[in-house]
C-alpha cells in the first residue's frame, strides 16, 4: 500500500517536471510574429503600445459596436477607412520606427506601434 502510493507520487512528479520543461520551450519571446492583432474595445486600442519586428504586419479588429478607423499621425503613413463592428484593417510595417497613430471619429482614441529592426530589401 505505502510502496504503490510512492510509485504514484513520483510519476506525478515526473509529469509535473515535463509539463514545465514543455511550457519553458513553448514561450513566444517579443512579439517577432509576422502578423499581430490589435483589438478596438470600448474607444480602446489594445494593447495600446506595440512593439513589433520590421516585416510584421498588425490587424486591427474592430470589436465595439460603433464604427472607428486608423489614421498615422504621420501624415500619410497609414489610414483605413471607417470599420463597422467586426470590421478590420490590416497594415505591414516595413520601416522601424514609432508610429503613433488615433481614430479621426474619436481623436482621443490613441495608439503606438514600435517597429524594431532594420529595414528589409526593398521590393521591386
Ligand atoms: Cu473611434
């Protein structure tokens, strides 16, 4: 009785230490994804400050029930058109930088995406 409850604990423990060397090598590291997803809620970019690889491309997803878009505060960088609910918009960020961006319905809604990185060859 007391040997079998011993061989028990130490599988468990086995398995416990498995499951905790899988976890270690399953960690994602800096967002280096080539894509990323911003999410619109409640007049909210989230995560509101991104921090991405050059080449990433970010989503937004308009998840409120009232229309919203994306416009660079740098002239012309980048803009979407106005997305209703479920709505996306989806922009591939090239150049390293910080892009701050806002909603021109509601300017108060604001943004940062941070490209690290050095620019990739350019396309023809
Ligand atoms: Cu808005």
């Amino acid at each position: 009785m007391s040997v079998r409850t011993t061989i028990t604990r130490r599988r468990i423990f086995g398995a416990a230490i498995l499951v905790a060397a899988l976890a270690a090598a399953g960690l994602p590291g800096q967002a280096s994804a080539e894509e990323v997803e911003v999410r619109i809620d409640n007049f909210t970019f989230a995560p509101q400050q991104l921090t991405v690889q050059v080449g990433t491309t970010v989503t937004w997803t308009n998840e409120d029930d009232i229309p919203h878009n994306i416009v660079s505060s740098a002239r012309g960088a980048f803009k979407s058109k106005v997305m209703d609910t479920e709505g996306k918009y989806s922009f591939t960020f090239t150049n390293p930088g910080s892009f701050e961006y806002f909603c021109a319905l509601h300017p108060h809604m604001k943004g940062t995406i941070v490209v690290e990185g050095t620019p990739g060859p350019k396309a023809p």
